[in-house]
C-alpha cells in the first residue's frame, strides 16, 4: 500500500520553493495538499466583504490550477483543524503531514494539541518556511533573547553569512516538479469539505463571507511585484521610502504574508545588491518582521501586554466611544491622518510612514489603547501579521521593544509638510481638498482657512504636553 502523506499549507501557498512539499516527497509515496479555513482564526474578521477572504479564495484557486497540471488537486476544508485534521488522519491513513511552522502563541498552542490528539499515529513535522530563520536560534551570549533590534540585527545577518542559509537550495527547487504522478486524489470527503471547481465565490459562500474581484491585489502578480520593485525602486529605495505619494516601497508584504513570496528568494535578491544601500536598507526592513515574530514568540504575553513591564495596566488610557469612531471614520480633523485612514478603508494598504504618524496620533494624542488601533488594522490590512502589527503598534505607543521614546510624538503637519510636500498623498485620498494648497492643508491654521472641514479632534500642543505627563507619571 502506498504510503500517503498531507501536506497542510497555512502561511506558504505556492508550490515552487516550499520545505513541507520537499519533505513530504522526500519521505512518501503520494502527497495530499490540503487548506483549511480555520474558523478559530477567522472568528476574528466578521466584515463579510473582507478583500483578504477574495484574495485568498483567488490563491487557492491558482495554487489548484496548478496542481491540476500535475494531476492533483487541492483540498480545501472549514471548520477547525482539531476536528478536521484527525479525520482525515483516520479516514485515509495518514502517517505523516508536514506544514510550515508558525510561531503565534494560539497557534503554537493549536499545534501542540494535534499532535497529542494523533498519538502515535501519525507525526506533525513542522518547518521554518515563512521566516529566514526559526526564532529559537539566535541568542545573546547569556543565552536569552535579544530585546533590542540593532544587536539582533547584527547577529542576523552574522549568522545568515555563517550558516549559508541564503545558498540556493537545488532539491528543494527541483522537488516541485517531481510532485507530477506523486500527488493523491482521495475519494468523497465530508460535508467540511468545499469544491474548488464551482469557482471563488460559492467557496467564500460556503466559509461565511461574500466574494469581490479586486484589481489592486491579484496572486498572479506576486513575483512581477517583487521582480518590478528591483528593477525600478531599489536603487532609491532608501531615499523614497518615506515619501506618502512616491509609491517608492515594495508593497511586496501581502504576498509575503500569505506566502506566495519565499522570503529566501526576497534576500537572494537583495543579497545579490551587496553594495546597493537600498537593497542594505530595505533588508533591514525584512529583518524587521522576523525580530518582531522573534519578540512574540519570546515573549507570548505580548499579544495584549505591553512589552515595558512599568505600562502594564499604568496608564490610564482614553475610554471615550466617540473618539474612536471619529479616528476610524478618517474625521479626526488631521488631513495626513485622515487621509492614511482612507488609504486603508479604500486599498487594505496604508503606507509604512503613515502608519506611523497615525498609530503615534492614536496613542499619543488621542490617548486611545494601543491594543484598540492593533485590532482595527487587523480588520483592513493586506499584510496584517500580528507579530509585526503588536510590534509596530507597541513601538508608536512607546511601550514595545526598542520603543520610541514616549517624548517623541509625531507632529501630523510637519509630517506631511516633510513627507507630503505637495499634498498630493492628502488630495488622493481627500478629493474634496483638491484645490486646497499643500502650505494650507499642512498649516496648523487649516481651520482657519478652510472652515468647511472636520474640527481638530484635539489641539496638538495641548494633548502632546497631556501625553508626555501621562506618560512620565505611568512609567514612574
């Protein structure tokens, strides 16, 4: 009898370049791709038109077509993997399935439990696919875990050189094309199963949301979004990046995100620029995430704790309803701000440096709770990570690792007069400030000039003075 093995995709849905695929036909005679739509996950995202569900539904759907090709098929499922996965392990005689590894404490946890319900019977062999490196391995010379970026940084890219972990590894390329006549197609599954053949939308019907075609995230241009990026922005990738309407970043993290990216061939790429400084920078960026899953993995409580042991439960932050709506409904009366909140409710994208300036006004000037910006990116963004969306929300809150100073906050107009000149990042997204000159809409005075916009929901001198004592006085 064969010997029939699953590979589980979760964050790496491609084919090319994939550990668990190699290890599985590596070790077995038949491979069964499978995805499963988690409902403990998705629980958390109940917007029915979620783009994130359409992109998805559309990667599956390519990840399929392609296994057709090789006389496959993908099996995808809804429900929990704790039900799911058992089933499937007795119904077919699972021995092993391999998966890529992921490091959120819940789904630690999920893992932990499958494998304790499978026993003896079957071995769950998980692999660091999304990251460079797994985040038990680097270490201080006490042997604890970094807390600073620039040292883990440092120790990165050390070990990246020691251990050639960026070498180009031929059998884990060349497996891919051996999964022709090695993939299973397994008889009538159970009623959580869904039928990819009847297309995307009865798929999102099936799961609970409702399918929208999206032209400005298609997984069929993964690799020409990270192909066009070294081509056109890399060399002033440093220059740009922070620029709100120069589009100078890679916007490659969606497809990171979901894995139809592999972040190896993201390094190899920029590796390959040894002197390139944007390439240098932008890798940094890169390092980034994997230090930010590093300090959740190391420090789990982090998901709804605040890293600073001194701003736990100290601070006493803005509890007022309205004040949030305002900010999630663009209406604070900042145009840089707004118009960052737009890019997000109209794209599922906001760029890196309005990320910022909006998470500093969220926390700092509204003195609203870090953990309630963290969950409202979490319903919108493309590349939402809670790793790196904790990371950055507790950085801008100054009471993650590697903070920024809780005296630091960021002023809304010298940003966009900085980053903005021309406002023309502002106009795209707050067409009704077209006429609008740039020196107004980043004028303290904007009021003034324009009455027919929101008023300031706060004097920004006046709540960055309240900040900075709120602040002092909880970190005491």
């Amino acid at each position: 009898m064969s010997k029939v093995s699953i590979v589980w995709l979760r964050r790496n849905l491609r084919l090319a370049d994939n550990k668990s695929f190699a290890a599985a036909l590596r070790n077995a005679d038949k491979v069964l791709p499978i995805f499963i739509f988690d409902t403990t996950i998705l629980k958390r995202f109940q917007n029915p038109y979620d783009r994130r569900l359409s992109f998805l539904a559309n990667t599956l759907c390519l990840v399929n077509e392609q296994l057709q090709k090789l006389a496959g098929k993908l099996c995808v499922f809804h429900g929990t993997p704790l039900e799911i996965i058992p089933k499937l392990v007795k119904l077919l005689k699972i021995q092993a399935i391999y998966a890529d590894q992921d490091y959120e404490p819940a789904n630690i946890e999920r893992d932990r439990k499958i494998q304790n319900l499978l026993a003896d019977q079957c071995i769950l062999h998980l692999y660091c696919d999304h990251l460079l490196i797994k985040p038990d391995i680097i270490l201080t010379k006490y042997n604890e875990p970094y807390k600073v970026y620039t040292p883990y940084m440092q120790a990165f890219r050390t070990h990246i050189v020691n251990q050639g972990t960026l070498a180009q590894n031929r059998l884990l390329t060349a497996y891919t094309y051996q999964l022709e006549g090695r993939l299973f197609i397994p008889p009538p599954l159970d009623a959580q199963s869904i039928d990819l053949s009847l297309g995307e939308a009865a798929m999102l019907q099936q799961v609970g949301y409702l399918y929208t075609k999206d032209a400005l995230w298609d997984p069929k241009n993964a690799h020409h979004v990270l192909n066009s990026f070294f081509k056109t922005k890399i060399d002033h990738y440093k220059a740009n990046r922070d620029f709100l309407h120069f589009n100078g970043t890679s916007i490659c993290s969606p497809y990171l995100r979901f894995g139809l990216i592999s972040i190896r061939s993201c390094y190899r790429k920029a590796l390959a620029l040894a002197s390139n400084l944007g390439a240098t920078t932008w890798v940094n960026e890169l390092i980034w995430r994997e230090f930010y899953t590093y300090i959740l993995y190391h420090f789990p409580n982090t998901v709804n704790q605040a890293f600073q042991e001194k701003y736990r439960g100290t601070i006493p932050w803005n509890s007022k309803q309205e004040d949030y709506d305002k900010f999630i409904h663009a209406q604070t009366g900042y145009p840089i701000v707004d118009a960052a909140i737009k890019q997000l409710l109209l794209e599922g994208w906001m760029h890196n440096r309005a990320r910022m300036i909006v998470a500093s006004f969220f926390t700092k000037n509204l003195l609203l709770d870090w953990r309630k910006g963290e969950n409202f990116f979490a319903q919108y963004l493309m590349d939402y990570e809670l790793a790196s969306n904790v990371g950055g929300w507790q950085w801008s809150s100054s009471c993650g690792t590697d903070a920024q100073p809780y005296f630091r906050i960021f002023n809304p107009y010298l940003q966009g007069k900085k980053f903005d000149p021309d406002a023309q990042y502002v106009k795209k997204y707050l067409p009704s400030l077209q006429t609008i000159p740039a020196d107004v809409i980043h004028n303290v005075d904007f009021h003034k000039f324009y009455p027919h916009y929101p008023n300031p929901m706060v004097d920004y001198g006046l709540s960055r003075v309240r900040a900075i004592e709120t602040f002092k006085k909880a970190g005491q």
